[in-house]
C-alpha cells in the first residue's frame, strides 16, 4: 500500500506525538516513584525517629519520678510518674500506627518491657501504701533490667530507622541515576527517531520532485526520451505520470516539427535550385539581350535563391543532426588549414565592410581526428556570425591554441556584445545571438545551433563569453 503525502505526514507526527506521550508517561511514573519513596522517608521513618526520642524521654521521665516518689513518698511525684506512663502509651500506639512490620517488631518488645516495668512499680506501691515490706533491692534490680531492655529495644528501633531510611535514601538516589540515564536514552532515541522520520518524510518528498526538476531541464534543453517512473508517494505518481504525459506530447510535437522541416526542405530545394539555374541562364544571355534593369532583378532573383537554398540545406542539416542520421567521417587533420580556408570564403564580406580579420594559430598544433567538412561548416558559421555583427572598420580575430591535451579555438569580434541573460540560450536553433542595444541583424537563428551539434558530435564544447558593448568571443573545444 502506497501512503500519500498526507497519511505520511501524519503518521509521523502521530508517531512523534506517541513518542511524547510515552516519555511524559515515564518521566510521571518516575516522579511518583520519587514522591513515594520521599513520603515513606518523611511519614515514616523520620517520625518514628522521632516517636523513639519520645518514648526514651517519657521512660527516663517515668524512671526519675518513680524513684524520688519512692524516697519522698509524695504523690504529685506519683502522679507526674502516671502521666509520663500516659505519654508513653500514647505514643508507642502512634509509633506502632506508622512504623513497617519491623519496626512495630521492636515497638511490640518496647510495649511487653514497658508492662513488665509498669507491673513492678504497680507491685511496689501497693507495698509501700500497705506499710508491709518487701524486697526492695530486687524490685529496684528488676525495673533496672526492663529498663535497660526497653532502652535496648528503642535503639534497635533507632538504628533500624536510621539504616532503613539511609538505604532508602540510596535507593531513591540510584532511581535518580538510573532515571537520568533512561531519560538520556530516551531522549538520545527520541531524537534519532524524529531526524530518521523527518529525513525519510522529507526525502520521500523532495527526491521525486529532484528527480521532477532535473527532468523538467532535460526537456527545457530539448530531451524528451526517458521517462520519469516514480511510484510513491502516489499523489506524485499522478503527476509524474502527467509529467510523462506531456514530455511524450512535446516530443511527438518536436518530431512533427522535424519531419515537417525536412519535408518542406526537400520540397522546396529542387524548386529553388531551378529558380537560381534559371535565373543564371538568363544573365549569361541564353533568352537574349537584357537591359539594364532586367539584369539587375534577375541578379537580386539569383541572390535570393542562393540564400533560400542555404536556409533549406541548414534546416535539413539540422534536421538529420537531431534525428541522429547526419554522418560523419573522421580522419586525422590539420586545423591551421581549415582555419585559413574559412578566413578566405568570409573575405569579400570582410571586404565589403573593412574590417579588419586576423588569425593567431599557434605553431605545432597537435593533429586533430575530425569531418573536415563539418568542422568547416562549424568555423563558417561562427566567423560568419562574428563579421555579419561587427561593424564596419571593426575587428574579428581568430585564434587557436593548444589546452592539455586538446585543442581550443576562439572567434573574437568587436560587435556591441551580447547580453547576459540571452547567453545561455543563443545556441538553441531560431535563437539568434541578439546584440545588446539597438544594434540588431535578422538571420534565422540555425547556424549556433548547428555549430552546437557539429561539436558535440566530435566529442568537444562550444560557448560564449561577453559584455554588453564590449564585443563577443565564441569559443570551442576538440579533444586531440
């Protein structure tokens, strides 16, 4: 099952939002822990630490007034020796209430002790308010004894109480430390959980549109053969399948295009070239004399049929380029001849314009594997270009170097440049290197494009440097 984008993004934050939860559940459990553990130690044991205090001062108490009420025979010393008894039982009861299953052990051995002491000064005052003798150093020996045995048990409670709140004290203390060290894992997981699903939503996300981009620029450029397969998530599934929709439309459109140029191309060459054999037979005076003007239209005839035929035979060139059937035959070649040929095909416009055309060929440039009649037509078209938008008395200069192992030529002019933003574009065909400012000249727009084609094909790069009003340098490279 295929998520959308949408049940992506909420599962993950669902996801997220349980992670939450589940660390707010534990972080309260461990709190209430802490909690309990800490009122155990105050409600408890700290309290019965404190019921042993009072039961030792209420024993001692009643051991002082026991025995001055027994030297001074004086009741109020009786009595106070009661009412310290009253204190005793009171808080051995509430001691007992508090105290774990232990510690009421001691406190129970505390109570028995306590009766045992509490019947033996009961049976020595009835033998003292009787006047009757008694044995009084054994009374006094064993209140002594019981005494002795209750103060023994308090202390085992108070060091019971002590012990058990120190241990609790480090149990809460390793709780502390081990719920420190889970809240580190906890967060620590937490935290590679939320990145992995934020990478894995986001990648899910942003990688089809990458892959959507990248193809959107291969179309831009002209490419419309592969398709865009993606599958998840399915709301771009849809829209890479209209994507590829589309690319096929553009590339039917784009191969009408081609066969319609080449049709008309083939269609209207045959035409053409009657037209300008026509026109020439009928200058060289095989329909008789002409006059003046007759000849002057049938020269502008024969012109313009020259260069309708060179307009077709560039669309039919590039329309084999781009179907992949042009043919090139590559043999080893020299390029200062090639160079020096152009320059002399270009000679009567540079003629006509005066300017002024120069070459800068290095010596011992490395033999080059190349279709000497395509890289030719390569060299026309990029002096031409460079002539035809110069301005007269200007300057065009050709250059050739070697660069590593391969070989760069540059076509320099002193036109007015071309502007930034047209530089990436002006080697697509019916893109015509525009001039910046007013300076424009018609062409059709095919002989960059062409010259693109013819490079690329040799296994090299062409492009363009320039400014605006500062002339244009087009530059391309061969392997050697």
């Amino acid at each position: 099952m295929r998520l959308t984008l949408f049940s992506r993004l909420f599962l993950g934050y669902l996801g997220i939002f349980i992670l939450i939860i589940a660390v707010s559940v534990y972080a309260v459990i461990e709190l209430r822990r802490f909690n309990d553990i800490t009122r155990s130690v105050l409600e408890g044991d700290t309290r019965v630490l404190d019921y042993q205090k009072k039961l030792t001062d209420a024993l001692l108490s009643e051991i002082r007034y026991e025995r001055r009420f027994l030297i001074t025979r004086d009741d109020a010393l009786y009595d106070q020796f009661l009412l310290f008894k009253s204190d005793f039982d009171l808080y051995i009861e509430e001691a007992m209430a508090l105290a774990d299953a232990r510690a009421s052990g001691f406190l129970s051995q505390v109570k028995d002790h306590h009766q045992r002491y509490q019947d033996l000064v009961d049976q020595e005052v009835k033998y003292m308010k009787a006047g009757r003798s008694y044995p009084y150093d054994r009374y006094r020996q064993g209140k002594g004894r019981v005494a002795d045995l209750i103060i023994a048990e308090l202390e085992k409670l108070s060091s019971y109480s002590q012990q058990n709140t120190y241990g609790k004290i480090r149990k809460l203390a390793e709780a502390g430390s081990n719920a420190r060290r889970a809240a580190m894992a906890i967060t620590g997981a937490s935290l590679i959980f939320v990145i992995v699903l934020s990478l894995f939503i986001t990648r899910s996300i942003t990688q089809p549109i990458s892959i959507l981009k990248m193809k959107t620029r291969e179309i831009a450029k002209g490419h419309f053969e592969s398709d865009v397969n993606l599958s998840s998530p399915p709301e771009i599934a849809e829209l890479a399948s209209a994507f590829n929709s589309m690319s096929q439309k553009l590339k039917d459109l784009d191969r009408m295009k081609s066969d319609f140029f080449s049709s008309m191309s083939h269609e209207l060459r045959t035409p053409l070239t009657s037209i300008k054999e026509g026109a020439g037979l009928l200058l060289e005076g095989v329909g008789g004399a002409l006059t003046e003007k007759q000849r002057r239209l049938l020269t502008i005839l024969a012109e313009e049929s020259e260069r309708l035929i060179g307009l077709v035979n560039s669309l039919l060139d590039l329309s084999k380029m781009e179907a992949g059937m042009m043919v090139y035959n590559f043999e080893p070649t020299s390029l200062a001849p090639l160079v020096n040929r152009a320059m002399i095909e270009i000679g009567p416009l540079v003629e006509a314009k005066k300017i002024r055309l120069d070459s800068r060929i290095a010596e011992e440039l490395p033999v080059i594997t190349v279709d000497s009649e395509r890289l030719l037509q390569a060299l026309r078209n990029l002096i031409g270009n460079a002539v035809k938008f110069t301005p007269d008395g200007g300057q065009v200069t050709i250059s050739a170097r070697q660069r590593d192992r391969a070989v760069e030529v540059s076509v320099a002019d002193t036109g007015p440049g071309i502007p930034a933003e047209n530089l990436a574009t002006i080697f697509d065909k019916f893109q015509q290197a525009a001039s910046a400012g007013s300076y424009r000249i018609q062409g059709t727009g095919l002989g960059l494009a062409i010259v693109k084609h013819i490079i690329t094909s040799h296994g090299g790069k062409v492009w363009a440097e320039s400014q605006a009003g500062q002339g244009s340098t087009f530059i391309f490279v061969l392997p050697a």
